[in-house]
C-alpha cells in the first residue's frame, strides 16, 4: 500500500513538474513576442518620427505606436523574469508611461499653437501647415 502511495506521489510531482516547464515555456515564448512586436512598434514610432514633416502627425507618431511598443516591451520582459518585484516595478514604469506621454503631447501641440504667427491658420484655409508650408513661407519671406 505504501509503496503505491509513494509511486502515485513521484507520478505527481512528475507531472506538476512537466507541466510547470510547459508553462514556462509558453510564458518565455509569449514574452519573446511581446518583446518583438514592442521593439517592431517603437522602431515604426522612430521611423514616423523622422518621415512625417506636420506637427500633428509627429505627435500621433511619437505618442499612439510608442505606448503600445512601451506596453509590449514591459509585457515581455515580465513574462521572461516572472519575479513579483521586477513585475511589481514593471507595472508602475507601465502606468507612469501612460500617464506622461500623452500629457507631453498636448503640452508639445499647446506650445506649437502658441508660437506660431497670428492668423497663420487663418492664412492656410484652415488645413493644418506642414514644415514644407513653413519652409516655402521662409524662402518666400528672404525673396
């Protein structure tokens, strides 16, 4: 009797074992993902940053790709360590990120809004003015 206890006991540690390596498996392969697709998002946010001329649009580059790739990348680094205090540390890089790049955006389009020239959207027929409409007006302006 006792030694079929002590079999049935080994089988379940066996078991929990296995399962407990398939579980990290599929955490260390769900992280890797995570961080792939973050780090793929925060290079398309750098690429939108350098490529777009319109304020706005490097704004919407700089702030909507970036939380996500941010979000991804801490996603993936807590499902590779899977410590409780490296996550609890994680979580609140997450949060603050979230809090603060937004906040930066509209601060960034309220000083583009107060530093350009008076009338200057009036003058454009209301459409937003790209840097090339900034440049042309400069070459205009030494002419």
């Amino acid at each position: 009797m006792t030694t079929t206890l002590t079999t049935l006991r080994a089988a379940a540690v066996a078991v929990d074992a296995g399962v407990q390596d398939t579980v990290g498996l599929v955490c260390d392969w769900a992280g890797l993902i995570a961080l792939f697709f973050g780090a793929v998002l925060c290079l398309a946010s750098a690429i939108g940053l350098l490529r777009l001329d319109e304020l706005y649009a490097r704004m919407h580059a700089a702030t909507k790709p970036q939380v996500l790739g941010v979000l991804l990348v801490l996603i993936g680094i807590g499902l590779r360590l899977r410590d409780p205090s490296v996550i609890g540390l994680l979580l609140l890089v997450g949060i603050f990120q979230m809090l603060t790049i937004p906040a930066a955006a509209q601060l960034l389009a309220r000083a583009h809004l107060r530093t350009q020239p008076r009338g200057f959207i009036e003058k454009s027929g209301g459409k937003v003015a790209t840097l090339n409409d900034a440049r042309r007006r400069e070459d205009e302006r030494r002419s």
